[in-house]
C-alpha cells in the first residue's frame, strides 16, 4: 500500500515511526507545510526509513493535494493534521480516488439561539453529506479512526457483538495519571483541538430523543482508571463518539467524558473569557505594519510542542469504553480500555504516549485495508466495520487492550 500521510507534527510523526515497523507499507510520502518537518519526520526513522519520503504540501490546497496523491499513486491518504483541514483533505483524496482516514472530524457549529440544548452543525456533518458520492466512487472515507475517537469505537462495536444482548448506555471515558516537569501549564495534545472538543457543547444522545447539547464540562462523575491511574473526575467534553456509535450500534445512551481536572477546567475558561480561543482573526501591530492572527494560533505558539515534552512526561494515559446493559437476561457492565505508559512509548518509539496511543490505530486501519479485512465504501466511523480483526492486530503490534468488569 502507498500511503500520503499529510502532517508530520506529533501524531504523524508517531505514524511513521508505527508503520516503519510493518510488511503492508510499501511507500509513504510524509508532507506537511513545513518541508524541514517531514524532512525531520523521515531522517529519525534511520535504517527503516527507506519507504518513506518527505514532500511538502499546503493541507488548504486541494489542487495541490490531489496532485501530490496521483504523481505518487498513493492508495490512501491519511489526515493527520488539525480538524479544520479536514474538509479540503477529505475532498482532495475523493477526487483523487484514493481512500482517506482521519482522526478527527469535520468541525461543528453550535446551535445560533439553543447552543447547549440544541444541536447546530454537528462533527462530521460535512463528510456525512457527500457519502454518496463516495459510496459512488467505490473508496472508503473511514473517519475518526484514531483512539478517541477510533479504538474507543472499535470497542463500542465489540461490545454489541458479543459482549451484550441489550446496550442501556455506552459512555467513553478518558483518564491519565500524566504529569510534565518543569510547565505549570503544557497540554499532552494539541492546544487547537483541546480548546475545540473542550470548549464547544458537549454533545449527549438519547433513544428518541437523539442528539442534543449541554453546558461545557458539566454532568461530573469520579471513574476509577485501570492499571495503576486511579479515580479521575471527567465531565462532558464534545467528541465524535457520540455522534458516531449511534449510527451503527443499538444504544440507549452515549456520551463521552474526560479527566481534566479543575485546574485545566479553570484554565480554559479563561482562555474563553480573554477570548483567545477565538479562531477568528484580529489585527495586532507588528515590526512590519499590522498583521492579523488568529488568538488560538498565537496561544498554541506560546505552549510548548506536544512532540516535546515526552522526556519530561511520566505517567499513564487511557482510553477506554464502559458499557451498561445486559446478556443472557442478566445485568452486566465492563469496561475496554487501552492504557499506554509514557516510560514505555518512549522507549520502545521515542514518541510520548497521548500522540503515540492516537497514532497506532489509523496504521492498524490502513494495515486491515491493505489486507482486506476491511472492506467497504462510503463515509463510516470504526464501528461499521467488523472489530475482532482490528483488536487482534493491536495486540500483535505488542499493545494490547484489557476487559475489565464492574462491579
């Protein structure tokens, strides 16, 4: 399989370092805006990097990227980069007739009267409206396939096959134990998308009801994380699992909460409150005249690089799925997880382990399209697609996931 990767920051760099370990691959062109990065991306894989190349493309250019896909007969493309290049990406690899993955979605936009009781543009809504045209074209656009979402659906999907008969709830639930020397303040992922998913309305679906939003980081819960993490607090963050699951799996309830802790809480509210997780851009003056930025942007300039920090990082990450309902007339609930100690990613892959946990699943994908194993057209989430050979593969890449039931 010949693959375009497009973004060659933390998770894409992770990528490479997965798939350079694997037979399926035989040629990935790492681009990204940044020709120095990827060129940096394909100098660290050493020895393995003979499969992999470094070019640069603008991610907003779809001319450009669909060029870059047909002069390289590249079979897939995998997007790699911020939510808010998906749409072009994603329609780039359609036109270019190529398979696409992401681990994100295309963004949503709140409700203009009702934002947290009603739902507006919801994640996803862009692709989901042109899967006819893909199913047409006969290429699979597999979305949110990273670990939340992705793996977090996979094992949703698991679930209903053959854990229950009846599903009351399905909640994904993201812990960490994770601590950073020497920064009172350095996301493990990137600030862009944590302010999105953080600061947008959480998304809830109920049976009959469907979809509908709430206030940001409401409904607390205090859940126990497996292997050594402990008792988090999460709360309801906007994620693309609960716009996913219900499409393909039988569900009262899903939601999706996080572990962010007070202190993170109150640094994002402030963010909102300055106005600097704005997207939009003002003008500000400049050594050469007025320049206009966007006050995210500058705020993500100001944090250190997520890629950096895994020298400094010590600790866990989740992420996992609890499941509530019933099997063979009988009340159960469990919860799947994956659990990635930093200590180890670092070890094994010299890639931290919130950007190396996001980036093995899209390879995995990419790896059972190659072979077959998933075979499909048209936009689906991870949860379309039969969930035993991808559990398998991810303990053959020695990171297995774990079944735990509650109590």
């Amino acid at each position: 399989m010949r693959v375009l990767l497009v973004g060659a920051g933390g998770v894409g760099t992770a990528a490479t370092r997965i798939a350079a370990r694997r037979d399926f691959l035989s040629h990935m062109v790492v681009a990204d805006y940044n020709l120095a990065r990827a060129e940096a991306a394909v100098a660290a894989l050493g020895e393995h990097g003979c499969r992999f190349t470094a070019r640069r493309v603008d991610a907003t250019d779809e001319a450009a990227v669909r060029a870059l896909l047909t002069e390289e007969r590249c079979d897939a493309l995998l997007n790699a980069t911020d939510p808010r290049f998906v749409m072009p990406l994603f329609t780039a690899a359609r036109e270019a007739g190529t398979h696409y993955l992401d681990m994100a979605m295309s963004l949503s936009a709140p409700h203009p009267t009702a934002p947290y009781e009603q739902c507006g543009v919801k994640l996803g809504d862009e692709q989901f409206a042109q899967a006819a045209s893909w199913e047409r074209a006969g290429r699979l656009a597999l979305v949110g396939m990273g670990v939340e979402p992705g793996l977090s659906d996979v094992f949703a999907r698991y679930a209903a096959d053959e854990l229950f008969d009846e599903i009351e709830e399905i909640g994904v639930r993201d812990g960490a134990n994770l601590t950073i020397a020497g920064y009172d303040f350095a996301p493990s992922f990137s600030i862009w998308t944590t302010i999105e998913e953080c600061l947008n309305p959480p998304v809830v679906y109920e049976k009959g009801r469907g979809w509908f939003t709430t206030a940001p980081f409401s409904e607390p819960e205090v859940f126990d994380f497996p292997d050594g993490i402990g008792p988090v607090e999460c709360v309801n963050v906007e994620h693309e699992e609960v716009l996913l699951i219900p499409r393909w799996v039988d569900a009262r309830r899903v939601t999706f909460k996080y572990g962010l802790g007070d202190d993170f809480i109150a640094k994002l509210r402030t963010l909102h409150e300055l106005g600097l997780d704005s997207t939009a851009r003002v003008t500000v003056p400049g050594k050469d005249g007025p320049a206009e930025v966007s006050p995210r942007d500058v705020v993500a300039a100001c944090l250190p690089d997520p890629a950096t920090l895994g020298d400094r990082m010590t600790g866990k990450t989740c992420a996992g799925t609890w499941v509530k309902g019933t099997k063979n007339g009988a009340a159960r609930e469990v919860y799947l997880y994956h659990v990635v100690d930093n200590a180890w990613s670092m070890r094994e892959y010299g890639s931290q382990a919130v950007l190396w946990q996001t980036a093995i699943n899209p390879v995995i994908a990419l790896e059972l399209i190659a072979g077959g194993q998933w075979k499909a057209t048209g936009v689906l989430g991870p949860e379309a697609l039969p969930p035993r050979p991808f559990l398998d593969l991810l303990g053959t890449y020695g990171s297995p996931w774990g079944l735990r039931e509650q109590h």
